[in-house]
C-alpha cells in the first residue's frame, strides 16, 4: 500500500514538473525567442562559444552550467527542507531553472551579458535550449540524490575547472561577470 503511495506521488510530481516546462517554454514564445536555431536546425551539441549559434542548440558548453544548478539546487532544498518530499524538492528545482531560464531571456540579462561578458553575440536562448537546459539541471539534481556528498563537490569543481580550461568560462565567472564585471577576467576571457 505505503509503495503504491509513493509510486502515484512520484507520478504527481513528475507532472506537475512536466506542466512547468511545457509552461516555461510557451512564456518563451510569447516572449518572441525562437523555437530552434534560426539557421534552420537543431545540433545536439554544438561546441563554438562565440557564435550566433550558441545557446540555439540541445547542448553547448554551458550545459555543464546548468547540471551545476542542479547540483547546487539539490543542496539547497535538502539544506532547507530536507524532511519534504525529494518530488516536491525536484518540483521546486524545476520551477527555480524555469524561472532563471525566463529571467535569463529577459532585455535586461541579454543586454546586461552583452554588456559585461565575452557573449557580445548572445540574443537569448532558443526554446529548445532553454528547455534542455532546464532538463541538464534535472540529471544533476537527480545525480545529487543519489551520490554521496564529496562526489557532488568533486563533479562540481571538476566541471568548473573543466569549462574554465576549454572555454575561460562557466558558472562562477558568469555570476561574477553579470554582478560585479572585473576587466581582468573579461581580458583573460578574450585571450582564448
């Protein structure tokens, strides 16, 4: 009977995650992004950071990015509320990547990574991406729930340090830029 439960409340909040992506990526359309790339098509990888077609495509280099926020997500809400339900937790998980995702696209973080950043080419993510990104949290706040702590420390840096030596990008160096913008790292950032 309890495993029943626990099946039919899992399906519940995988709905209602589900429902929150599907939303998401309407509120993206109203908000005049495209569908896919405007060359015409969907890569599943695409791996050149300068150009139009970044953050167009199912993944690029700032997937990694966005497994971090689940990583991070998954810390959070366990912190917070570790005596919810893991659905509920994985629920509110979905609903903050969304929110950032339609942040993320509005004119003032366009103009702001334009701005600040080495993306002078950024126009906001296509509805695909924004949509992958959003599934790219959900595997590592799913990776989180299941590996001890010091693995998620050591998948977390080692992603960070990884991005950072291919591309002089990732997370860190993104809210750093878009917060308090330091030249030397702009200046590093454009020296790759």
């Amino acid at each position: 009977m309890f495993a029943e439960y626990r099946r039919v409340a899992s399906e519940h909040f995988a709905l209602v995650a589900t429902s929150v992506i599907v939303v998401v990526a309407a509120m993206l359309l109203l908000m005049g992004q495209t569908l896919i790339c405007k060359c015409g098509f969907v890569k599943v990888w695409h791996g050149v950071v300068v150009s139009s077609e970044n953050s167009q495509h199912l993944s690029d280099w700032y997937t990694f990015s966005h497994i971090i926020h689940g990583f991070a997500f998954y810390a959070i809400l366990w912190l917070i509320g570790r005596q919810w339900p893991l659905g509920l937790r994985f629920v509110i998980a979905v609903v903050l990547e969304g929110v950032w995702e339609l942040f993320e696209n509005t004119d003032l973080i366009i103009n702001r990574y334009r701005e600040v950043t080495i993306s002078r080419d950024y126009y906001g993510d296509s509805v695909v991406n924004s949509v992958a990104d959003i599934l790219a949290m959900v595997v590592g706040f799913g990776a989180a729930s299941v590996v001890p702590v010091w693995t998620s420390v050591v998948v977390v840096v080692g992603l960070e340090a990884f991005v950072a030596y291919y591309i002089r990008d990732n997370l860190t160096l993104n809210i750093i830029m878009l917060i308090y913008p330091l030249e030397s790292i702009r200046e590093w950032q454009a020296g790759g």
